[in-house]
C-alpha cells in the first residue's frame, strides 16, 4: 500500500522543487526504483513540446518524491516507535 502523505512532507517536497534541486531525487530512483525511471523516460519520447515533458516531468518527479519522503519519514517513526 502506498503511504499515506501528509501536509508536512508535501510542503517540504513543493519546497524542493521551488528550489529546483531535484537532481538527487532523480539519482535515488534511477538507483532504487530503475524501472520506474526508465518508464518515465520513455514516456516522455512520446509526448510533444518541451513545456508538455517538461511538465510531464515535474509531475513524475513530485508524485515519486512525495512518495518516497513519505515512506523514509514512517520507516524512521516505526523505528523509534513514534
């Protein structure tokens, strides 16, 4: 099951991407989660016009790290048993 965001961790995420340091992210999953990446890139072959990927792209990006923020947070509240 997918974890549940909360308002916290996405306003940390939106942040991020407010900076545009978004590099790292991408880096975890290309490592952790290849297949996801390659879908993603793929994806994007098809669509047209640079601000379609590009969007395209912001989305891939802010779905997987609000996911991925999300489950590090509860992994690390279940081991300190917050």
């Amino acid at each position: 099951m997918l974890p549940v965001v909360s308002r916290r961790v996405a306003e940390l995420v939106f942040d991020r991407m407010g900076t545009g340091n978004v590099k790292d992210s991408w880096e975890v999953m290309l490592i952790e989660n290849q297949e996801l990446f390659v879908s993603i890139t793929a994806a994007i072959k098809s669509i047209e016009g640079k601000r379609q990927r590009e969007s395209f792209l912001r989305g891939a990006y802010c779905v997987w790290e609000l996911l991925r923020t999300q489950e590090e947070i509860d992994e690390m509240n279940r081991e300190w048993g917050i």
